[in-house]
C-alpha cells in the first residue's frame, strides 16, 4: 500500500493537489484508492466532480443522539460500524471517507480520533492512500495521518507559507513520524 499525505498553510491548494495526485492514480489505473478528506473545512468531493457523502462525525453524532433507542437486536459496536460504513463514497476507482466537522467551539480531537482508528480498520482493503489534510500543523501533532510513504507540503511562494511548510517539517522530525519521503510543493 501506498500512503500519501498533502499539508500546507490553508489555502495553498492542498486540496487541488490532492485532487490531481487521485486522478493521476486513476488514469495510471492504480487503484483501488482510499481517498480522505481530513479537512474541517470538506471540499475533496467537489474537487473531484462528485456529490459530498455523510462524514464520520456527521454520523456518530447521529447515533449519539439515539444511543439509548438503537435497533432492536443489534449490539451497539455493531450497529456504529455499520453506520460508519455510510460515511465510505464509493465511486469508480476509489472511495471517499470524509472526517468532517464539530459542531460549536473546541478543537477537532475526537474527529481526528475518529479518523484514525476507522482509517486502521479499512486502509488494509485500498492500494493507495492519498490524504488530504487540514490545514496548519495540528493534525501533525495528532498523527491524524499514520505513517505514510509520501507526504506533500503545499506551499505558495510567500514566506509565510514557507515557514509553514519548514514548521510542518521540522514538527514531523521532532515527533519522529514516520515519513519516508517529504517533498515541497511550491
């Protein structure tokens, strides 16, 4: 399996280049790919043509509000599993996951949670990976994306998105993630 990650300052086009980098895979036919908007702010299924699937969070906050009233005979971990399946798009070559977004203040660590231990479970069915993830340094911190073989910082030609980048790099050294290979995208 293959595991690509694009990071970078908000608005440098990371999302552009994740979209780019899915449909390169899927013209190379290389797939099955497991395409992942880690995103807040979710624009990945419009980047790539298609309708916006339910997210994770979208969903658990679903069954968190029926928790006590669930299906009759079906324990819950089953029941949130197959509910969790909604939140996999399957299109034509690959499938979208969505994090999504909480709802009122706080930060994002239970999506980025969520996130992570569902992307354990399924990642094994899926050749490639690529994730598109949010912006700034937090999901580094998080390890929201795993290990991965390939990660791109995305950057404009200013030197605050540069700093960015340098920043999103030396925080993967100093946590000694593992990345095999870190490429600048300018």
């Amino acid at each position: 399996m293959l595991k690509i990650g694009v990071a970078g300052k908000g608005g440098t086009g990371k999302t552009t280049i994740s979209g780019l980098i899915i449909k390169f895979l899927l013209k190379n036919n290389k797939k099955p790919i497991l395409a992942i908007d880690a995103d807040p702010n979710s624009n990945l299924a419009d980047t790539l043509g298609i309708t916006q699937p339910k997210s994770l969070v979208e969903i658990i906050t679903e069954i968190e509000k029926i928790k006590d009233n669930l299906p009759y005979g079906i324990e819950k971990p089953k029941y949130i599993e197959m509910r969790i399946q909604e939140a996999i798009k399957e299109e034509v070559g690959f499938d979208l996951l969505v994090m999504g977004r909480t709802e009122g203040p706080g930060c994002y660590c239970y999506a980025n949670n969520l996130l992570r231990e569902w992307m354990e479970k399924i990642e094994k069915n899926y050749k490639f990976i690529v994730m598109d993830n949010e912006a700034g340094m937090e999901h580094v911190s998080r390890r929201t994306s795993g290990n991965l073989d390939i990660l791109f910082l995305v950057s404009l030609y200013d030197r605050i998105s540069i700093r960015t980048a340098e920043n999103i790099y030396k925080m993967i050294n100093s946590l000694e993630l593992n990345i095999k290979e870190v490429y600048l995208v300018l």
